[in-house]
C-alpha cells in the first residue's frame, strides 16, 4: 500500500489485495497439500503465505478483490509444486525453497497482473496484458542471471563459492563463526 506514495484509493485496494491473496494462497496450498499428502503442514501453511505475498506483489495496485484471490489461489498452487515437483523434476539444491516460492510466485504475480489488471482499479493500468508482462519478466531474469553471474565471479575469485569438504564436515558455525555448542 506504500507504493502508491498516497493515502487514497489504489492504496486502499493494494492494501487490500495484499491480505486476500495471502489467504488465498495459504487456503490453496494447505488444501492440496492435505489431498496429496494426506494431511497439512505449517510449514506449507506458512509458505503458502510468503507465495501469496510474492505473488500480489506486482499486482496490488492494479487488480480488483477477485484478481487478489485468484492469483493467490493460482500461485499457492503453483508454488507448492515448485518446491515439490519442479525442485525434483531441475535436481535443485534449493533447501529454502527459495526458487519454488519466490521465483514461481513472482514470475506468477507478473504473468497473472497481465491477465487480471484493469483500468477501473488503476488508470496505469492500461496497456496491461500478458505479452507485455512476459517481455518485462524476460528481462528482469537476464539482468537478475547477468548481474547474479558478475557477483559470482567476484566470489570465486576473492572469497571462493564453496568451503572444503573438511570444513563443511566441522561445521560452519565452528569453522567459520568460531561458535561451537556448549554442553550443558
């Protein structure tokens, strides 16, 4: 609702949008995860909400209540399967989910303003479409992987990308941080 730099209407529905699709997409995802594994999770619960955040975010402003929930909905779905059955299907080692639900909910979110955006909500809004969204989301993924790629070679060549394998072993907390655990 900040975004708007203005208390007023769009900061309203933004404000709004916000809260529905968070509890769209928890509802979406608790509930196909009970029908898949046969019971919920919190941890799902809880990820389902980051989903729904990530996911309304490009389109707060820009769609109406029943935008808000359907891409909830959509993205809770679809980012319980991307931690699930897309981590698996790539071999990722994501053990945060971070792609599952941060990079399946925002390319979502910015798929589905596209699709639900409206001028009654927000007169920007006009010219909103799915092509225009996909150019702009191919974009930012080139400048994201470009940039991420620039970084990664700074880390390599001063800090290194990975510790030893001994050093993994010891712990990263000792080994790094000098913390160990105390026995009590």
């Amino acid at each position: 609702a900040g975004s708007a730099l203005e208390v007023g209407g769009v900061a309203a529905i933004a404000f709004v949008n916000t809260f529905l699709a968070t509890a769209a997409a928890v509802v979406a995802w608790t509930l196909v995860e009970w029908m898949t594994k046969g019971k919920p999770s919190l941890l799902g619960a809880a990820s389902g909400a980051v989903a729904g955040l990530v996911a309304i975010t490009p389109a707060a402003g820009f769609v109406g209540l029943n935008g808000a929930l359907a891409i909830g909905a959509i993205a809770g779905v679809l980012c319980l399967w991307g931690v699930t059955g897309l981590k698996k299907l790539l071999g990722a080692d994501d053990s945060l989910d971070v792609f599952g639900v941060h990079g399946v909910g925002g390319i979502t979110g910015a798929l589905l303003t596209g699709v639900f955006a409206t001028t009654t909500i927000n007169s920007l809004s006009e010219g909103a479409n799915v092509w225009t969204q996909l150019v702009g989301l191919l974009w930012t993924i080139g400048y994201s992987a470009a940039g991420t790629f620039v970084i990664l070679l700074i880390c390599k060549f001063t800090t290194g990308l990975r510790v030893t394998e001994a050093q993994e072993e010891e712990g990263l907390d000792t080994h790094l941080h000098g913390e160990a655990l105390e026995a009590h």
